[in-house]
C-alpha cells in the first residue's frame, strides 16, 4: 500500500451537516463524510490516498461517469 498524505489538521475543515460529519482538505479539495468525527476523518484520509494514487500505464480513464452531477 502507498504511503498516503495524512492530512494536518490545520488544512481540515470538520462540519456538521444534519446527521453527517463532513471533512474537507482544504489543500486538495477532496471531502469525506462519515456519522461521526473519526468515521468522516479516516473516510478522508482514504479518500486523499486515492486521490493521490497514480494511475498505471496503459489504464483507460476516458471511462464515462455515472455521477448525477
């Protein structure tokens, strides 16, 4: 497994939204959420490992979305 970037907590945004912690690194953009503050933060942390993951040679990501937005 990759060495993933754990985030500082000085560049994460922790909210609550309803029922849903919301973490957000403020560095990269990328969000999370969980139903609680360490669910919504480790949610995050892997989200940033793959987001940070590199993309192997000769693997097709022209793939169309099924996101609604």
């Amino acid at each position: 497994m990759s060495q993933a970037r754990e985030p500082d907590a000085s560049d994460v945004t922790l909210t609550r939204e309803d029922e849903w912690y919301v973490a957000r690194d403020e560095a990269t953009g990328v969000a999370s959420q969980g139903k609680t503050r360490p669910e919504a933060l480790a949610n995050l942390a892997e989200a940033l490992e793959l987001h940070e993951r590199p993309v192997p040679e000769g693997e097709d990501v022209a793939e169309p979305s099924t996101a609604p937005w």
